[in-house]
C-alpha cells in the first residue's frame, strides 16, 4: 500500500523528518508552497492508486469563512477518491497563525487584529473537518489536542521552525504507522 502526504508550504521542509518507508509501506510527500484548497484539486488529479492519503492544506484558504472552506474540502475529497477509491485520508489540523517576528511593533499589532479574525476561521473550519469525518468511514480527523503547535512555528509566524518540521514529521509518522499497524492487525486477525 502506498501512502501519500500531500499540502501546502508547511510541508515542504518535512521530506528529512518523514521516513519514505513506514512498516513496509512506501510514502510520498508532495509540497505545493501557496496552494490553496482549490489548487490542490486540480493538482490531486495526478495522484492516484494511494491506498492513504495525509492532507495538510487549508492554511491559505482562511480569509474567508469556513462554510465556504469545507465546501471546497467537500470537492477536494471527492476528488481524491474519484482517483484513489477506498483510499483511508487522514486530514491533519489546520494551525493558527501569529503575527511575524520580523515585522516592527506597529505593524505586529495590526497583525494581531488581523490575524484575530484569520484563526477564528481556522478553528471553525477545523470543527467542520472534525464533523464531517464523523460522518465519513474512512475520513480522520487528526486534532492533535495535546500538542500546542505554535510554540513550533518559525519567526515568521506560518510556517513550522527546524524543531517544528521535525516534530510534525515525528506526528505524520506516528499516525500512518499507527494505521499500519492496525492494517496488519486486521489481517492478522482475519486468518485466525
């Protein structure tokens, strides 16, 4: 089975963090900096027979409100299973975002207000996500509720730090080998 990590510039530093073979299972991450929802579903279009898919995009999509996200989620996630039917896609949270260390004190305030309305989309978009796998067999929602992921951005307040690429790509391995794991289990099981 090959599993596939796909998303935006969050990503793109995790290829060092993220094993290419996880339990016997070969895996491929694909990065698109500055890709929104709706890119990456015309892009998804050259991906196909992965039985696991890991989704990380969203980021840039949230200056508008979350109903009109998770449509465009809806669209991206018919996609993928017209190309890769019964395919197991585990969608990983959305982060917020802080203001920029680069920037001065005066503009770093008015990236607060900005950014107040910015995460508040983030988190209902991330609720939607949650809501809609509920709903969907082989959809997962991975919340990571212990883990504060600001404290792993880099300076500029996006995108991960070295620690964070690091860390990310540790929770990326752990959930595809969780699910291996059980995939093994399930056989296993299945001829007893």
């Amino acid at each position: 089975m090959k599993a596939l990590v796909i998303g935006d510039s969050m990503i793109k530093y995790l290829k060092p963090h993220l094993p290419d073979v996880i339990l016997g299972h070969n895996v491929q991450l694909e990065s698109f900096p500055g890709f929104q929802i709706k890119g990456l579903m015309e892009k998804i279009k050259e991906f196909s027979e992965f039985g696991v898919i890991v989704l990380h995009i969203g980021s840039n999509d949230c200056f508008v409100d979350a109903k009109t996200n998770i449509t465009e989620y809806e669209k991206l996630l018919q996609e993928i299973l017209l190309k890769n039917p019964g395919c197991e896609i585990f969608i990983t949270r959305i982060l917020t975002r802080l203001p920029s260390q680069y920037l001065d004190v005066k503009q770093r305030l008015s990236e607060c207000i900005r950014l107040r309305q910015w995460n508040k989309n983030v988190k209902a978009l991330n609720e939607m996500l949650d809501i809609l796998s509920t709903n969907s067999p082989n959809l997962h929602f991975c919340s990571s509720p212990k883990i504060n992921w600001n404290r792993y951005l880099a300076l500029d307040g996006v995108h991960f730090s070295r620690f964070g690429n690091d860390a990310f790509g540790q929770y990326l391995t752990f959930i595809l080998s969780d699910y291996f794991a059980w995939v093994t289990k399930s056989k296993t099981d299945s001829l007893r």
